[in-house]
C-alpha cells in the first residue's frame, strides 16, 4: 500500500493517556502524561516525559521528592484528565479532583479512582532539546481486583483509552485481538513452505495455471 510521508515527527502515533502525581509544596498535583514506557524489567523502570520546557512547577516536584506515580486511568476520567492536560498546577489546585492514596513513598499520591497505579522511585533524567525524560524504578503496583483476570490485566473491564496528534483526539482502546508470543509461530512455518524447492506445489495448490520460473 502506498505511504504518504507526514509532517510533525511522532505525529500520529497512539499513545495511551496516564495521569502523573507528585507533591509540590506539601500538596498532590497531577499532570497528563501520553509520552509514557516501560524502560527496564529488572529492577522495573518505567520512563516517562511530561510537558515541555517552562512547566516547571509542573514538573518540579518529581525532582524536589525523587518520587512521582503513574497513574492508568478509564475512560471515566477523562474528563478529569483533560482537565489535568489543560489546567497548570500553578493555576489550579489538583489536589482535590481525586481520591489519594499513598504507598511506600510520601512523595508519589496514587488517584483511588484509577484502575492501575504506579509508585515509582525517580533514579535518572535525561534533558532533551523539548523535554526532560525522567526514570522511574517502581516499587509499587496497585491494582483495582476487577479489572484484572486470573492475575493479568484486562482492559475491557477499566477502557483506557489513547491521544493521537496532531488531531488531539482520544480513543478508546478495543477488544482483545490475539495471543501475543504465539500467533506468530506458524508465519516462519508458512515461510519454509515457500522455498523454491516447494514453490512448484505451492503455485499449483493456490494458483492454478501458473507455474514456477525455470531456473537459469
């Protein structure tokens, strides 16, 4: 299929939509972070890149505490966080929008009202031209018990959803596709069907009338 070629970099790409909390000055504030991913399995990292140059308050506690969380809400709060998107916390005061909670760390507020949270321990940053990348180890995993199956996640039962730009739309995440790490076995199986010494057979059984290419 033909491509087209965009403008805007990362334009276009899905990202899914979480609400970071840290504290500032003894309060929680939340930001809306989409530029969010697992960067390490052992210990579990997560890295995460919010804002932009001049948000500092914004920002600022992550580094004042080395703590922050991250915080996967449904599609129920969006509402609450397109709020957190628009409304800085030197403006607003965020501390109230949710129901708070707290694990090991005083510094990383978890939102009650999300179905996953995380509570991670700040061990790196890394300051690009537009934005820092900060690094989280996380320490604690908090999970609502119905919005998981058999131990594993289910987002059919808390529907996080994903921003896409430059269109600044959010999307609902689907329905379950495929078992990942294994619908993908018989694609070699299929590919070794198709050496030239089987080509012959293969044509014969799915293109009838055509034939293989003589070798030169």
């Amino acid at each position: 299929m033909a491509k087209i070629k965009l403008s805007g970099g990362g334009g276009g790409f899905p990202m899914p939509m979480t609400l970071v909390g840290y504290e500032v000055g003894g309060k929680a504030n939340f930001v809306a972070v989409a530029w969010v991913m697992r960067a390490n399995q052992e210990p579990p990292m997560i890295a995460i890149a919010p804002g932009g140059r001049g948000r500092g308050f914004d920002i600022g506690g992550i580094v004042q505490n080395g703590a922050f969380s991250v915080n996967l809400p449904g599609i129920g709060l969006m509402e609450k966080t397109d709020y957190c998107a628009l409304n800085p916390g030197e403006d607003v005061d965020k501390s109230g929008l949710f129901d708070i909670f707290y694990g090991e760390l005083s510094g990383a507020p978890m939102i009650e009202q999300c179905p996953l949270c995380l509570e991670c321990k700040l061990v790196q940053r890394l300051a690009l031209p537009s934005h820092t990348l900060y690094i989280g180890e996380i320490v604690g995993l908090y999970a609502e018990e119905d919005s998981f199956f058999g131990g594993c996640p289910d987002p059919s039962l808390w529907r996080p959803f994903m921003l896409t730009r430059p269109d600044d739309l959010y999307w609902e995440i689907g329905a379950r596709a495929g078992d990942a790490w294994f619908i993908g076995e018989d694609c070699g199986k299929k590919a070794a069907q198709k050496t030239p010494e089987s080509l012959e057979k293969w044509l014969e059984d799915t293109q009838p009338g055509i034939s293989a290419p003589e070798e030169p």
